[in-house]
C-alpha cells in the first residue's frame, strides 16, 4: 500500500492538500514503512481554483491514502471517487503513518 504525505519538510504532516508543491511516498509491506520518493507538482499555470487540487490528485493517483493537514470537500471527494482516502493529520509523519495504520 502506497501512502503520500503532504509536508515542507519532511517531519510533519503540515500541508493543505490542495495547496502542496509536492508529496512525499511511502510503502506499507507488512509492519515496515518505507520512504519511496518524493514527487513534485507540475508547474503548469493554474487557471480555475479546482486545477490545485487535480494536479495533486494526479500526484498521487496510485496511492490508497494521503495524509494532509487540510482539504476541502470537493478534493476530498474526487479523491474517493478514485478509491483514495483522505486523512486530514497534523502530526509528525511517522506518528500520523503509524495512526493511519493502527486505525485501519
């Protein structure tokens, strides 16, 4: 299982989904989570409100959660529709990561 996380810096979970430049990936194989990658945003001109939020819909389409201090209704839904659950976190990575899991 793939996990993002929207973070500026790498130790908190501290970014709106929306609003990220870039999540970072981890993968869940049993009890070990591992780092994976970062990925980055296109840097495409926005132009209508809702691009924010498809560009990094789009980030992490082959993820099944994302972990994020913010997000709207509207992205929260698209990303279910894609079979993707948003968690809303304000956590350190890892603590948020191990909740998400403990919670499952």
């Amino acid at each position: 299982m793939k996990i993002a996380v929207a973070s500026n810096n790498g130790k908190t979970v501290n970014l709106h989904f929306g609003d990220a430049s870039h999540c970072l990936i981890f993968e869940v194989d049993g009890n070990q989570v591992n780092f994976v990658e970062l990925r980055e945003k296109s840097r495409k001109p926005i132009k209508d409100h809702s691009d924010r939020w498809i560009q990094s819909l789009e980030l992490i389409n082959d993820c099944h959660v994302v972990l994020c201090s913010r997000i709207g209704p509207e992205p929260k839904e698209s990303l279910k529709s894609k079979g993707i659950e948003a968690v809303e976190s304000q956590k350190e990575v890892t603590e948020a990561i191990k909740d998400y899991l403990s919670n499952k």
